[in-house]
C-alpha cells in the first residue's frame, strides 16, 4: 500500500497556520496562536476597493454559529473560499495586531472560517489579548519610559563637575 498525498489545502502556509496546525496536540501552547497572530500578515475582506482617497475599509462579516458578529480573516489569500469573494472581493492585508486594535468591543472574529486551520476568539477573548499583550514595539517604548539609563539622550548624572 502507498501513502497517499497530502492535499495542498491541509498543509500549513505560513507560521500562523503552522501554529494553528500544532494547537490541537497535548503539547501546544495556546500564546503561540496568539503571538503568531499578531506578529503576521493576515488578511481581510473588503467590499470597498482602495484605489480612492476617501476609500473606506468595508470588512466582511459573518454570524458565528450562536449568532454573533465575527470578522472574518484569513492567514493566506489562498485560504478565501470564492463565496466569500462574492460578498466582498477585496482582499486586504495587515498584521493581526492592527485588527485587534481596531476592532469593534462588541464583534468577534474568526480566522480561516470552516478551514482546518483556524480559529475563532469573541469579544472577551480578544479583550484578554489586548490586555495581556503588548505589541513589541510598545514594550520597548515602555521600558525606556521606566528606565532612563536605556534612554541614550537622558544625562548622566555625576558627582562633580567633568573637565
């Protein structure tokens, strides 16, 4: 007997779907979802396309199944189904930490909706994230707020005078 094909769609693309891949075993770590997330490019819909100055994002969501607005978003362009393309034909990309911070309190989203690889986090989930993490470049910002000897504009200060 042979082994059979692997089939393209069930093969990871990228690091978020690699960490996606690994989620589901007794080993994983969910912050590595979430830090791959955030860290990547992933993509949005848009019903609107932003050739125009006055252009505005129109992102695509769906109902989750209790009912609830999520956004849909996708780790690789590759995993938009064409139904979705109907609704809203432009395909974005960002990094994950821009859409959480400019997602609504109320709306959820879900990556890769009905793939193997993808999740979905509602509104509580992605209001932990904000609060339990912070993007690197505003970590260093604060850690030079709190230490000034990091910062190599502030003064020394001496004892005395220097010649």
């Amino acid at each position: 007997m042979t082994d059979q094909p692997v089939p393209p769609e069930s093969l990871p693309l990228n690091d978020l779907e690699s960490k996606l891949a690994k989620s589901g075993q007794p080993d994983a770590n969910p912050v590595d979802v979430i830090l791959a997330f955030l860290n990547n490019e992933v993509y949005i819909l848009s019903t609107d396309n932003l050739d125009k100055p006055d252009a505005a994002v129109e992102p695509l969501v769906l109902a989750n199944s209790e009912g609830q607005p999520v956004l849909a978003v996708f780790s690789h362009p590759s995993r938009v189904e064409s139904h979705f393309l109907e609704a809203a034909p432009n395909v974005l990309g960002t990094h994950g930490s821009a859409i959480l911070d400019s997602i609504g309190d109320e709306l959820g989203l879900v990556i890769n909706p009905g793939s193997e690889h993808g999740f979905e986090m509602g509104p509580e989930g992605i209001a932990n994230v904000r609060r339990d993490f912070t993007r690197a470049d505003e970590a260093d910002e604060a850690d030079e707020a709190a230490d000034p000897a990091a910062d190599p504009t502030a003064e020394a200060h001496t004892d005395g005078p220097r010649d």
